[in-house]
C-alpha cells in the first residue's frame, strides 16, 4: 500500500486513541539506524510505485485499463504496485508510454 501525508495511524496515549499522520509517523521510525537503513534500501522501488499509482489515478484508470492499454495482464499490474515485481526496463518504457509519461532515470 503506498501512503500519503493524509493518512493517519491511530495511537494510543493516556489510554485515549489519537491519529498521526504517516509522515510524522515514518519520521519517528527513521530514528532507528536499522530501520533507515532498510527503508532507503527500498526508497526507489516504492517511490515508482507511488508515481504509477498517482498518475495512473490521475488519469481515471483502473489496473484492468492500464494493463490492456500495454498489452499485459491486469495481475502484472497488481505484482508491480504491491512490490512483488522487478520490471524490466522494456516494461517501464511501455508503462510511461501507456501513463503518457516519459521514463527519465537517474544516477544521484
């Protein structure tokens, strides 16, 4: 599941439920060296996730839509935004295509 700042996870404290939000949450998290060191291992693959699934609501369509408009199965489509797929690079260059977006990588 990818998340936004929008969305909150309930807490409890003083025995009473609160809601913080993601963000503030990860921030916590990002404290533990382990933790920061797993979770930047793994920073490209879900941030392309996220965009796949941002522009691909942006424009209405479901994983079905997407799937048929590259000429590939709705369940390919599925293992890619739950991150149990490692596209290749002629699969991105047909999603940006079908995203109508451009594939751009770069090396930081």
């Amino acid at each position: 599941m990818v998340y936004n700042t929008f969305m909150k996870k309930k807490i409890i404290i003083d025995n009473k439920p609160n809601l913080i939000s993601f963000d503030d949450d990860l921030k916590e998290m990002l404290k533990d060296p382990e933790f920061r060191k797993g979770y930047e291992s793994l920073k490209p693959q879900y941030d392309i996730i996220k965009e796949v699934i941002i522009k691909r609501h942006n424009l209405k369509m479901s994983q079905k839509d997407l799937a048929k408009k590259m000429g590939t199965r709705q369940s390919a489509i599925s293992r890619l935004e739950s991150g149990d797929y490692n596209p290749s690079f002629k699969f991105l260059k047909r999603l940006a295509e079908a995203l109508e977006s451009k594939l751009r990588i770069n090396f930081i």
